[in-house]
C-alpha cells in the first residue's frame, strides 16, 4: 500500500491557501472548509468502505429476474434489491482498461447494478439502425462480462428516440418527414419518438434492434444476451408514451403520421358508434370540428397530455362530469399504447429472454391519462419512473443565474420521494434516474432520502442515480463536461458504502400498506377516478399533488391497486402524520418538521442523521447520544459486518458530509443566484461530531482517507465518548474498531 501521509499535509495546506481565496469572494463559506484530494488510480485499492466482497458473484448464478407480487427475486427464490447508477450514451462501448476502472470504482462503491442509457445512437452499422457494428459490440461485450464476473447486474435502456438510417427509407411510411423532424430538445431530432407509440412501422425497427441485440452471442460469456440472466431488464423506451405532449410537435412535422393516427380513431370510433350521427349525439356537435369526419378518417385524438388536464381539471373544478369525447380519446391511446408494447414484449419473449421488462418511465399528465399511462406500464412490468429536484438557468448544464434553493427536509414526502405516489400494490418500483441537482447545496441529503424512505420504508426494488461520468471522483461538482447530473462526487456516491451495507442487510424495515388509491379500467372508462391527483411538471422535474397528503409517505406504504372492479378509496387517516415528528409505521424512522427539518435512522446496524441541525441538541439513539455543530449534514454510522449490527460487529464505518463547493464558487445574498462557477477541487465542509455510546465501551478511531484507506493516524475512544473534528482530521469517512473485550 502507498504511503498515504502525503494526504494530510496536502489538505493543511491547501487549506491554508484557500482560507486567503475564499475570503475574497464569500464571506459565508467557513474558512475551514478543506479540499477533496483524490486520485484516479486510487479506486482500486483495498480500503476500508470498499464492497467488492458484498456483491453476490457472478451475476446470473441465481437465473434470471422475476417479479414476485412487489419484490424482485431470481429463479432460485433469492430476493434482491438493485442500488446502481446509470451509464449513459458511448461509454458502454469504453476500451478495456476504462471498463476494468468502472468495474473495480463501482464494486468499491457497492454499486450493484448498472442502467445502460441510450447507447443505440452511437452504434448503427452503416446504413442500418437495427444493427450494431461489430468493434463496437466487441467493447459493449467485454465491459458486460466484466461486470457480471464481478456481482455487477446490467439492464437496457438503449431506445430514447430511435434513429433512422437511409436502409430505413423504403421501410417506413414517410422517412424523409421524420428524419427532418426539428425540436427543442435536438437529441430527438430525426427519431421515432412519440410516433412509435401508433406506428407499426416504427415499432418494427425498435423490435428489430432489440431482438437483434438479444440474439447477439458475448464471445466472453458463451451466452446470447437473451440467454443470460446478468441483463436484469429491457426497457422498451426511454421517456415516451402515447400521452406525452411532444406528440403534437412531431405530428405537426408528420403529416403522413397525422394522418395514419386519425385513420386509426376513426376505424376505433365507427366500430363504437357505426355512424358520424351517433358519434356526434354522444360528442355534442361542437366537440367534432366541422373539418373531421369518422367516415373519411379524420378524427383527430389530441394526443397532449397537457391538454386532457386542462379538460379534467375544468371538469373537476366545476363539479361536472368529464366530456365523453375526452374518454374516448383517453381510451384508444390507451388500447394503441398496450398494442405497441404486447407486440414488443412477445418478440422479446421469443428469443427466449425470460428476465423483467419495463414498458416506459415517463409520466402523462394528470388523472385518468395518468392512470391509464401507469396501468399499461403495469401490465407490461414492472412500475419504473423518474424525477429531479431542483436546478437552474443552465438547464442540463451548470452557469451562472438563478437556481432552485430548496431542501426536501423541509416538506415530509416532496420533491423525489413523492415518486413513491406511482408504486402499484403487485409490482416492483424502481426509480431509475433521479438526482437532487447542483448548485443547490442540499443535494447531499438525496442518496439518503432515496435509501431509507424509499427502498427502505417504501420498499422500493432499484434504483439508479443519474449518472456516472466517470469511474473517480469529478474534481468538480459539476460534471467536467459542465453537467449537472453527477453521481461521482464524495455527496452522491460517497455516501454509498454506508447506504449499500444498509439496503443489501435490510436494516430498514419496509413498511405494510398504511394506504391504497383503489383504480380500475371501469372508473377510467368513465371518468369516476374517486379521488384527484395531479402531476406538476417542470421539464424532468415532477411534484405531485393528491387527496393523500404527501407526509404519509414518511408514515408508511402507500400504493395504487388496479383492481378488477370499482373499488372506494378510503381516506387517509391524517392524525398519523399530524404534529412536529412523524414516526414511521415501522418505528425506526422520524422525521422531524419543526424549523427547516431533518430524519433519523435508528436500526441495530445503521444509525443515520439527516438534515438541519441544532449545536447543542443531543439526538438520542437506542445505543448512543450523538452531537454536532455542523447546521446542515449528513451523519451515518455503519456496521461493516454483513450481518451483524453496530455492537456486535467488529467495526463500523462512519461517515460525516455536509455541503460542498467548487474553488471559488460565488452565491449571490439571498442564495438563490450563481454568481461564479467555480473550479477545482471541491471544498467539503467539515462535519463537528460527538460520540456518546451507552456501552460505554472503548474502541480506536481510524481517520480514514477519501478514498476509505487508513492514514495511520488514530483517535481512542475511551467510555463511549469520543470526538470527531472534520476541521482538524480533513475527512468524511472513519473506522471505529471496538476494543476486544476478554
């Protein structure tokens, strides 16, 4: 092992420097903030944090994913939970040496599974859009094998929009409309999206690929990827559905595809009301436009989730009853959707591929669209969605201007918990993209909100943060491309060798079902949900709006169950969730909703704090009394045994993080502008803790680098108590060993 003294001169004085810098720019940053000091080479290293002997290798020695009710297991009946990352665009097809870094970063970090995003893009042979050049597949191949070899699960998400190619023009209704397709969001230009979800053509090139992928024998391996149970999941589309309000945009560029759509309603509308007469009796004249006529195919459903709301909140709001014609409109994109999706399951089927699918992770507005959106996702597989919180002027990309400054600690269940509100009774949930977004400061409290509420309490099945870059940290906290989507920095993924110990033992107790919002396909077709609901969206980012209040989610579990029949929907009972602290139904989770907030975690072999906290408040524990200066953080302590908890292990791991910043990073007063970027390194906060176990036993303290590796310095702890000083030791990460005890 290197000699790792360097380490801590470089941080004093850095420090030291930095103390000049920083007071020429931000009077509220403490001087005592200190410097990430990392090194790429480093990940590979044994250290303390390390996980690579927790994940269950290889990958697939179980047979493939099932869904067993709301939980995932393998053929064998092991369950699991996923707790991953995503990899996105061409890095699934990185050269060896950058795939054997992932490998040895990610098993590091306990990251047990890999959502690999929109890679098709970069990967046609020729002409083709359903065939991937071989050097590449070479690569793809390699970097697969080495993560199954080492307990690392993988799915596909490899369609976001998919890409014509000249071999598709005399395959496709109207080639030269769609690859001349202009928007907005340009990584969508010349693709499929949106009119796939009717267009038989278009769903003919998606299946095609797929299938040819699955075909595809890894030389590594032995095994066609539909025979290996490492791929945990197909997703048959990124961020689509018949629903999403783009649809207008690209029809509006389509003619040819307006036009077969409205064909389709109308075939779908005269076998319902055999003639125009009957379809405007049940209608009202004025809601068929003069120039639409069921006997010429010119029926036109208004595919815009944004405008099915207006209409289902008028109607709400007025206390009538919907418009027949909303329902029918609502009702055949339904049908047309779930004929797209049984068509592409079955070919998947037929390759022999027996592992989970998923339909789309996209939401469709509000009420019955909705619900429809989410049924056809539950009928296809398992529940997946995504979120975001927070952000600013740059969009996907950090700059200067104004940003979201807000914490989830403050509101019980907002921001990416509320996600939990499209969990379905009999299905998994994976949540696979989220991130709290940069330059918000109180990002860091996102990994643990996402662990302990939501694969824990909530009982969630997977989730993949967005993204990873990079197999090190960034030495920015923006992505070095200028992203703000980051997970490789000490705030996300440094967290995660306590979260992944906590998941993969189960230290949190999933709640039972304190709550269920009762829909079936007769209350969709009618219009008669029971209960309102909304979906408030801001681009990625979503909040939700329902008769449940969003607190029960820091209560307990709360579903959607589509049942057969209408069934009512009780109302939550909101004395649970009333006063200054919610305990979960569980009685190991409080949060706390006094001033700006904060959570405990009290289990046997994790004991957590999150959020803003009090100097001299002792938060008390079962087995310690912990104490903090720090106002806002991030507190864990960790067992590092597999199964045994904090005083019966041999060790724990503790981890300390508050907020974090770029080298001469600048906040406007009211901190809700970005004044300066900043550079590298990264400033971390330091965390002030006191340690008070009831044991009052006596241990060593190890002050552990920022890759999890020993200094050689130490601290005792001497009847339970110590005190740990991020200012003096410059660190987030510590190993206490207990003193042995005769």
């Amino acid at each position: 092992m290197k000699n790792r003294i360097y380490i801590k001169t470089l941080c004093l004085f850095l420090s030291t420097f930095m103390v000049v810098e920083e007071a020429t720019y931000s009077q509220e940053v403490e001087t005592n903030w200190y410097p990430l000091v990392n090194s790429v080479d480093e990940h590979h290293i044994p250290s303390v944090v390390g996980m690579k002997d927790w994940l269950d290798k290889p990958a697939g020695k179980h047979g493939f994913l099932k869904m067993r009710g709301s939980d995932f297991e393998f053929e064998d009946g092991t369950p699991v939970k996923f707790w991953g990352v995503n990899i996105s665009s061409e890095r699934i097809f990185s050269d060896a040496e950058i795939a054997d870094q992932y490998v040895s970063y990610l098993t590091k970090y306990g990251v047990n599974a890999v959502r690999f995003h929109k890679f098709t893009w970069y990967a046609s042979k020729g002409d083709s859009s359903t065939v991937i050049r071989q050097d590449l597949y070479g690569k793809m191949d390699y970097f697969l094998a080495a993560l199954k070899e080492n307990g690392i699960y993988y799915g596909w998400s490899h369609i976001y929009g998919h890409k014509l190619g000249p071999a598709d023009k005399n395959r496709v209704l109207a080639y030269e409309e769609i690859v001349n397709t202009k928007f907005p969001w340009s990584h969508l230009n010349g693709t499929s999206a949106s009119l796939v979800n009717f267009a038989p053509d278009l769903q003919a090139l998606n299946i095609e690929l797929t299938v040819n992928m699955l075909n595809h024998v890894n030389p590594n391996t032995g095994l066609r990827y539909a025979e290996d149970p490492a791929l945990t999941f197909i997703e048959l589309q990124n961020e689509d559905n018949i629903y999403w309000g783009a649809m207008e945009e690209t029809l509006n560029q389509t003619p040819s595809y307006r036009k077969l759509l409205c064909r389709q309603f109308s075939d779908w509308l005269l076998i319902k009301y055999k003639s125009t007469e009957q379809l405007k009796e049940s209608w009202g004249v004025e809601n068929l436009p003069s120039h639409e006529s069921l006997e010429e195919g010119t029926v036109y459903p208004v595919p815009n989730h944004s405008k099915f709301d207006a209409i289902y909140f008028e109607a709400e709001n007025s206390g009538k009853e919907l418009p027949q014609h909303y329902l029918d409109k609502a009702e055949f994109l339904y049908t047309k959707q779930m004929d797209f999706y049984n068509r592409f399951v079955e070919a998947i089927r037929n390759t022999g591929y027996k592992g989970t699918i998923v339909g789309s992770c996209w939401q469709a507005g509000s009420g019955l669209t909705h619900f429809y959106n989410l049924y056809a996702d539950y009928k296809t597989g398992f529940i997946d969605r995504h979120n975001y919180f927070g952000g600013g002027v740059g969009g996907h990309r950090m700059q200067v201007g104004e940003y979201k400054s807000e914490s989830m600690m403050t509101k019980p269940g907002s921001g990416l918990l509320s996600t939990g509100f499209q969990q379905v009774l009999d299905r998994p949930f994976a949540f696979s993209e989220w991130m709290s977004l940069i330059p918000n400061e109180f990002t860091i409290e996102a990994s643990p909100l996402i662990a302990v509420y939501g694969m824990g309490l909530q009982g969630w099945d997977a989730s993949y943060s967005f993204g990873s870059d990079h197999p090190y940290f960034t030495p920015t906290i923006h992505s070095p491309g200028g992203g703000v989507y980051n997970t490789d920095v000490p705030s996300q993924i440094g967290l995660y060798p306590a979260l992944a110990r906590m998941i993969y033992r189960g230290d949190i107790k999933e709640s039972p079902v304190i709550h269920t919002r009762n829909v079936s396909l007769m209350q969709l077709a009618s219009g008669d949900l029971g209960f309102s609901e909304q979906v408030i969206q801001e681009h990625d980012v979503k909040s939700f709006k329902s008769d449940l209040p969003l607190e029960s989610l820091a209560y307990g579990r709360v579903v959607v169950d589509f049942t057969e029949k209408p069934e009512t929907t009780i109302p939550f009972d909101t004395e649970k969730i009333e006063g200054k602290e919610i305990v979960s139904a569980t009685g190991e989770l409080t949060w706390h909703t006094s001033e700006k907030g904060f959570f405990k975690v009290n289990t046997s072999a994790t004991v957590g704090l999150v959020g803003f906290l009090e100097k001299d408040v002792t938060y008390e524990y079962d087995i310690l009394d912990i104490e903090t200066d720090t106002p806002y953080a991030v507190i864990f302590l960790t067992s590092l045994d597999r199964k045994l908890g904090i005083e019966e292990s041999k060790s724990i791991l503790i981890t300390t993080l508050a907020r974090s910043r770029n080298t001469g990073m600048k906040y406007g007063t009211e901190k809700s502008e970005l004044i300066e970027v900043g550079t590298s390194p990264i400033l971390l906060e330091p965390v002030e803790l006191t340690l008070n176990f009831k044991s009052a036993r006596n241990a060593t303290i190890h002050i552990l680098d920022h890759t999890g590796i020993r200094t050689g310095e130490t601290l005792e702890m001497n009847h339970g108590y110590a005190k740990l000083s991020g200012m003096v030791h410059q660190t987030f990460y510590y190993e206490l060993v207990w003193e042995h005890e005769n």
